[in-house]
C-alpha cells in the first residue's frame, strides 16, 4: 500500500482473511484497498465486517463514512453526467479521488469530462498517465482519441478509437466516436473536394450534412461552418454567408479565417462599421501588413461611406463614364428643377430644391476628374477649397444648358410641362 500497488495490496488482504476471518487489521486493509481503488460497496462490507468484530473501532467507523462519502460522489456524478454537467462531475471525481487515489474508473470520468469542456491538456494528461501503468487499458486509448477528435485531429483520434476497440470490442463510446470522426473526415473532405472543382451547390449540401454528423465538436463545426460561408460568398449569398461565418466564431471566439471571411461580407454589403469592428480584432490578433491595410482600407470606406453618395445622387456607376455622368446629370437636373415644382406644397419645394442643389453638387465633383479621383480616394473635399455650403445649383444648372437666360419651365396644362430656353 505505501508502494502504492493497490491490486497486489489487495490480494495480501483478502488471503490474510481467508486464513483468519477475525482478523481486524486484515479487513481493514482489504477495506482500504478497496476504497482506494474506487470500489466503496466493497469497502463499506469490509469496514462492517470489523465492527462487527470490533464495534468501537474508530478507525472502521470513519472508513466507513468515507465510503458513504464516495458512493455518494458518484450517484451525484452519474446524474450529472446525463444533465452534461460535466464541471459538476469534474467536482465530484476531484472529492472521490482523495479518497479514492487508485481509481481508474473516476480519473477517466474526470478525463472524459475535462475532453468534453474543452480542457484538453488535462484530459490527456490524465489519460496519459493511466496509460503509463496499463497500455492496454481501452477508455483511457478513448479519451486520448477523444481530445484529439475534439481538436480537429480527426485522423490520430481515428487510430486512438480502433486501438480502444481493439481492447475492448464492445466499448460502446469508442464505436459511436469512431463511427462519427470517419463520416465527418470524410464528409469534409468531399465538400473540399467539390468546393476546388467549383460545385458550390454540392459543397454547400455536403458540408450541411457534416454538420449534423456531431454538435459537441466545436472545433471541426467551426471550420465547416467557415468553409460553408466561403461557398455560400461565391454563390452571392451574402448575408447567409455573414451568419455562418457568425456561427464559427461563436464556437471559436479565436478563428482567425472566419472574421477574415465575414469582414470581406460586410465590405461586399457595405455594412463598413461591422467590417472596421472585425478587422480590427483581427489586427490585434495578428499584427500583419496586410491585415493593417485591410483594416486601413475599411476605415476609408467607411469614412466615404459617412459622405454624400454623389453616384448614387446621379444614379450612376462608380465606373460610369463622362458621358454617362453628363446623361444622368441632366435627367436628375430637369427632374428636380425649382422651377418645375413652382405649384407644389412649400415642403416639396424645399425638398426638390435640396435635391436639386445635390445633384449639380455631385455633377461639378464627378465631371471634374481631379475632385472625382481625391472623392473616390476618400480624401476631404473642402481641403480643395470647394465649400459645398457656398455652392450654386443654379450657375452649374446654366453653364450645362447654356444660354445667358438659362432654362424655364412652362405650364401647358394641369399636371404637364415643356421647357423652354430663355
């Protein structure tokens, strides 16, 4: 026992009562065998055995709590592991050991569980260290596949989980995870496989049924729901793209690939402050050049996007040529003129009035192509000189129909208009 060799121990005990039943110290020390190695119903009968031959030995009389205290450790556990309390569990197994030193069976309940809160250099340690005694022992071969599954070793996790049946043929978790790593590699690697060869509606269903294969495994599901929002980007599903992209950082708060990926979403849907906040983590993650222009191009679109749209003002392209930006000019100049709203309420007066400046705003920036380069780069107008504040609609209105009387509006009849050049 002070070697530590529990089982050898044990079997001592038990022939010293075998050749003396009323031997106190023989059932004591079966007793304490027994509670070390995990076994407190046996414990508990070895412990009653003395005091019925002894009944104020004090020593009995505290093992025997002990024991209680054990059993009791694990009915608690049992329940809740079956709730996935497993910090609960971890608590129970930690209590049990101190009294239980020796039990295989409690250190790998506490490895399972630490596996499956994500505590994986705990698990393994545990699970390594039960291997060091007994190489053969199945659930702690589970437990190392387990982490290693977990941690998107599919492949080791796969030889861990064989080897686990290999000893034990029916051992009921090592199947299931066995089961579930293999249709998970290999549904990943089919919806890679169909992504490279440009079969994006096949992608998409494939790495769809690999995430029904097993929700416990954050970081496989991770990565697939990564990989599900690149394809569901190259279809042009953006906003669903955005939402799987959600999904992986919401299971891992670190992946790096998935913020990459949303932020280019929210660039591509103009949702700029969203990018800045996801380029922003990213930079402080990895302080790269190119994740420090990322960052600096998405601050700039979000500046520009903070300004007036002068294409959108004009209904053009930002790649509309000069002719087209003259067309639009035009048709959104004689649309909103004053003139042709002179017999409307005062508060659309006003607002055509507003719109109408904001087009021949956004004619004299995109007609010119040196302000249209410093607009398109996001750099501050006013720092030409060009204060919007002091601008006349109406000189540019004049200078583009030409003219020294300008151009008016004429009433032909209720609701209709022909224009006329002064």
């Amino acid at each position: 026992m002070m070697l530590g060799r529990f089982r050898e121990a044990l079997g001592d005990a038990q022939q010293s009562v075998r050749l003396d039943d009323s031997f106190v110290r023989g059932h004591l020390r079966e007793g304490k065998c027994h509670l070390s190695l995990g076994n407190a119903m046996a414990a508990s009968r070895c412990f009653q055995r003395v005091l019925e031959l002894d009944h104020k030995n004090t020593q009995a009389q505290q093992e025997l709590k002990n024991a209680s205290t054990v059993l009791e450790y694990e009915k608690i556990a049992e329940a809740d592991f079956e709730k996935r309390d497993f910090r609960k569990v971890v608590f129970c197994m930690d209590r049990a050991l101190e009294f239980a030193p020796a039990c295989h069976r409690f250190k790998i309940l506490k490895a399972e569980c630490l596996a499956l809160l994500g505590r994986y250099p705990e698990a393994q340690s545990v699970a390594s260290d039960i291997l060091r005694m007994d190489s053969t022992n199945a659930d702690a071969l589970y437990v190392r596949g387990l982490c290693l599954y977990y941690e998107d070793c599919i492949e080791k996790a796969v030889q861990f989980f064989v080897q686990a049946l290999r000893m034990a043929p029916d051992h009921e978790k090592a199947c299931l995870a066995c089961r579930n790593a293999k249709a998970l590699k290999a549904k990943k690697e089919d919806g890679n496989k169909a992504f490279k060869e440009g079969n994006y509606k096949l992608a998409y269903e494939l790495y769809t049924e690999a995430l029904g294969i097993d929700p416990n495994n954050i970081k496989t599901n991770a990565k697939l729901y990564c990989n599900r929002g690149t394809v569901n980007s190259k279809l042009r599903k953006l906003e669903e793209a955005i939402d799987d992209c959600t999904n992986a950082v919401k299971l891992d708060e670190t992946y790096i690939k998935a913020y990459l990926r949303r932020a280019q979403c929210y660039m591509d849907t103009e949702q700029y402050e969203d990018a800045v906040r996801d380029y922003e983590k990213v930079y402080q993650t990895e302080k790269t050049k190119e994740h420090k222009q990322l960052l600096k191009n998405a601050q700039m679109e979000l500046k520009k996007s903070k300004r007036k749209d002068y294409y959108k003002i004009l209904g053009v392209d930002k790649n509309a040529s000069e002719d087209e930006i003259k067309k639009a000019y035009r048709k959104r100049a004689l649309m909103h003129h004053p003139d042709r709203h002179s017999g409307a309420s005062a508060e659309v007066q006003k607002e055509e009035e507003k719109k109408f400046k904001e087009v021949g705003e956004a004619f004299t920036i995109l007609s010119d192509p040196k302000k249209k380069a410093r607009y398109d780069s996001g750099q501050d107008l006013e720092e030409d000189g060009l204060n919007m504040g002091d601008f006349d609609a109406n000189n540019i209105f004049k200078a583009f129909f030409g003219g020294p009387g300008g151009f008016s509006f004429e009433a032909s009849g209720p609701g209709n208009f022909f224009f006329q050049f002064g």
